[in-house]
C-alpha cells in the first residue's frame, strides 16, 4: 500500500542577508539564485496539492550587520544625526532594520511573497536574529510580506506565517543550532525588563554574548579612517586563516590589537550592554572567561561542533532526526541514535585548503606547526602566490526537505540548487 503525504517542508538555513551597504558586512550575494531555487520547488511541488511549508531555519535576517541611524540634540539645540552597527537591545531599532533589509533584498523578498501563495512560511530565531522576537517587528514582517494582498488575503496569508525557536514534529527536532557554541547560546531569559532590581521604563533584548563579540569583528572588516577593512573577516574559512594574515600589514595589526584591548574596557562600562543590567561586575567577567574557555579548550581538543548534535540525539529518545544550521556547512550524518543534517549556509562562503605542513621536529611540535602554517597561510595574501592559492567562492545552495507521511513515516534528505543547470539535485 502506498504512503499518503501529510505535508512537505523545505529547510534552508543562513541566509544573513544584510543591508546592502558598502561595507563588508553583506554577506549575501545570491538574491537570483535563492528565487530561482523557490520557483523550481513550487513547479515540482505545488501539482502534488500535498500542503507545504518553507522554514527558515534561523539566521535569515543579520541585524547584527545592520546600521541603526538616530537623531539627537546638541547643547546648542543643533540636531546632528548619528549611525552605527551593534547588537541593539531595542524594538525601535530592531523594526528600522528589519525594513533596511527587505529594501536591500527584493529579489529575495519576491521570492518569500510567491511561495506564500501556495504555503506557509515559518522563521526560526538564530542568533544573528534574535530580533525576531520582538511582536512589532513580527507583525511588521507580516505586512510586508502581505501589502499588495486584499484585505481578506491579508489574515489568511499572515495567519500562514509563523515564528519559532524550535519545533519538534514527528521525532523530527527543527532548530538553528546556536546552542552548539557557549558564547552563541540563547540566554534563559530573551528580554530583560529590570536593571540591579529597578524596573525599565522599556523591555531590552538579551543578546547571545557572542553577539557583542561580533561587534568586534564588524570593525576590523569595515573600511575607517584608520585603515582599509580586511574583507575576508566573515567570508573564509577557515576562519583563523584571517588573523593570522594580519601580520602582513603592521599598520593593521596595530590598530586590529588596539581595538581587541579597547573592546572589553569599552563595554564593561557602557549602560546599553545588556549584561549590565542583570549582572555585577564579577559575574560578567566569570562568565565572559568561561565562555571563552570552553570554546578555546573544545577547538584545542578537537571537539568540532556537531559532537553537540551528537549529544542530543543521545540523551532524547523522543528525537531521532535533527535538523539544524548555524554552522554554514552541509553536513548529514546517521549513528545508531540517529541522524544529523545541516543543509549549510547561503551567505558568501570562499574556502582556502593548504597541503598539511610536514613536521620534523621532535620536540616542540606545537610550535613548528604554528610557524609553518603561518607561513603556508601569508601565500593566499602574498601578491606573487595569491593567484595559486586564492580561496574558491562556495556555491552550494543547498537545503534539506523533510516528507512526512500520515501514517507517522518520515523522508529526510540533503538537497541543492544547481545553478550552472538551473535544477534541484540531491546533494550529496
């Protein structure tokens, strides 16, 4: 007897769009790509007349890359207007990024509005997109997904549209995977309405701590009066390849030093962290210092970030697939606990691989191995060897679809968007 669909879902994860603004910090370049990929799935899915949902899973949106403009009032009673690019804990701010983005990404927004006449679409909060979870800004995308609809096409269209951190369906778990990475994990408590004890006149949003660290590397990637940003921050990987081209250019690596001893200082005094508003001074530090060393001491021992996944499959026995992103790299992996799939991000990825340097020495090993790929890794950057070793742009576009029969069964599978031959094709 033949299985009866129940539903279709179709999982793409990290697109990051960005502002579009001339400053390093869009990564998302594949507006034409992405549209084509969602009119391929509705000529091969929609005849079916099986129901079908878009999920993006997490990291859709990048606020942290997003500018915010604001206007104050001088002393002299002059208004002057100010901008700048951090992990804003505000629903003002947060609503007046999310329509920068819509503005810089049409294609992709066209691409989200068609696929919303035959189905529903459902955002999943990542990390970049914790914003998500303000209700304005929801309701916000809400009608910009629907404004050319009539009135009664409005309520039905925004009622197809839905907002998660993470679902489970069918011993299926959906969810971004920030968790995976200490300074990337969603806090306990998403906004914070008190400040040591005293109420706040307005709710602020509790960033992941390692969405103030990222501010860090926004700086070094945008261009400044200083210097020229290095372009490669957010865009190769892997990603330690970057810094230690810093010592190319001294000039940079001086300012690069003086913006990492500055950072810290910078933010445990400024009344805007969030974590100020919670936290004391000692706590702040303690937790800064541990997130940090479980993600340095996890890299050192060579824990990668899936053995999270693994863990989870492990200890939840109601859970037999997840599906997750975060980590901007397809991945699909079956143990005895289950199965593990990531269909990889859609923002810029450029990859640089090197032969492994051969070590000869017989103490000291650690060291050797620092000093060779140090040298190996200032060849990509090197005019006279750059064009050898230049990183290869990743176009991937893949995505994960999830079947699920009515009779409890369930179909997960790696997918990609060929775009040389214009068709969907199983990734493998």
């Amino acid at each position: 007897m033949e299985r009866q669909l129940s539903e279709n879902r179709f999982v793409f994860t990290d697109l990051h769009l960005g502002e579009r603004k001339n400053n390093n910090l869009d990564y998302f370049s594949a507006d034409e790509e992405f549209f084509n990929c969602i009119m391929l799935i509705i000529k091969e899915y929609v005849l079916s007349e099986t129901p079908m949902e878009l999920i993006l899973l997490g990291d859709t949106f990048d606020f942290l890359t997003v500018s915010y403009d604001w206007t104050e009032t001088n002393k002299k009673g002059q208004k002057i207007k100010k901008s700048r690019i951090l992990a804003e804990p505000t629903e003002e701010a947060s609503m007046q990024k999310i329509k920068k983005i819509f503005n810089a990404h049409p294609k992709v927004i066209d691409a989200l509005k068609l696929f919303l006449n035959y189905g529903k679409i459902k955002f999943f909060i990542g990390n970049h997109d914790v914003s998500l979870a303000w209700g304005r800004v929801q309701l916000l995308i809400k009608e910009m997904l629907t404004e050319k609809l009539t009135q009664a096409g409005k309520q039905d269209a925004s009622n197809r549209i839905s907002f998660s951190f993470e679902e489970k369906k069918s011993k299926v778990l959906f969810e971004h995977g920030n968790n995976c990475e200490p300074h990337c994990a969603m806090p306990k408590k998403i906004f914070l309405t008190r400040r040591l004890g005293q109420p706040l006149q307005k709710p602020i949003l509790n960033h992941p701590y390692g969405n103030h660290l990222l501010e860090l590397a926004n700086r070094l990637a945008s261009d400044t009066f200083w210097c020229k940003g290095n372009y490669w921050i957010g865009r190769l990987e892997p990603h330690w390849y970057i810094y230690l081209s810093f010592y190319k250019n001294w000039w940079f690596t001086i300012y690069a030093t003086i913006t990492w001893l500055f950072f810290p200082f910078r933010h445990r005094f400024s009344k805007r962290w969030w974590v100020r508003k919670e936290h004391s001074l000692f706590k702040l530090f303690s937790f800064s210092l541990q997130a940090m060393l479980t993600t340095v001491l996890n890299k050192i021992r060579g824990q990668d970030s899936t053995d999270y996944f693994r863990e989870l499959l492990k200890h939840n026995r109601d859970i037999d697939i997840v599906v997750s992103g975060h980590l901007h790299e397809h991945h699909q992996e079956t143990t005895r606990y289950g199965t593990y799939i990531n269909p990889g991000g859609w923002c810029e990825i450029n990859r640089a691989s090197f032969p492994r340097p051969k070590l000869t020495w017989r103490r000291f090993r650690f060291i050797e191995k620092i000093s060779k790929y140090i040298w190996t890794v200032r060849k990509v950057f090197h005019k006279k060897t750059s064009n050898q070793f230049l990183p290869k742009k990743s176009e991937i576009y893949g995505f994960v679809i999830c079947k699920f029969y009515k009779d409890g069964h369930k179909e997960v599978g790696l997918m990609r968007y060929n775009n040389q031959k214009k068709c969907l094709e199983i990734l493998n």
